[in-house]
C-alpha cells in the first residue's frame, strides 16, 4: 500500500492523540455516523450493518448539504 501512496502523491498525516479538533471534518462526519446509524439501530447481521451503512452514506453524500460545502451536497459539488 505504500508504493501505491507513493505513486499518487498521497502524505499521511497523523493528528496527536487527544488533539481530535486537528481533523474536524472527519469528527464530525464519525460522531454523525455514530449518532445516527451505529447508535440507532441493533444489527444481528454484518449484511445489515453493511446495507444501513450503504443507505445512510448515499444519503449523507446524495441529499445532505453540508455547511462547509457551501451549503452543497458532496455530490454537487462534483458536478
């Protein structure tokens, strides 16, 4: 995977623990996910797990607009 980093230019960063307001974005899109889909249901099945995880990521990414998009959705902002 490291050669494959390499190649496309890609840096890993790492933010000190403790520090999670150094990678905001991402924090927020974890504690929405928790929130809203790890939280609120009760899987039985990784098949569930995986088709909730689906449906909510088409959603966040498709019908969501996000504040730090301009008020777009991800999917706007791409086209």
């Amino acid at each position: 995977m490291d050669a494959e980093w390499e190649e496309r230019q890609i840096t890993l960063a790492f933010i000190q623990p403790g520090k999670p307001t150094q990678n905001a974005y991402i924090e927020r899109l974890n504690g929405s996910m928790r929130q809203e889909l790890l939280n609120a249901y009760v899987f039985k099945t990784l098949d569930e797990v995986r088709t909730k995880t689906q449906q909510w990521m088409y959603d966040y990414n498709h019908h969501r607009p996000h504040k730090s998009l301009g008020y777009k959705t991800p999917i706007e902002l791409l086209n």
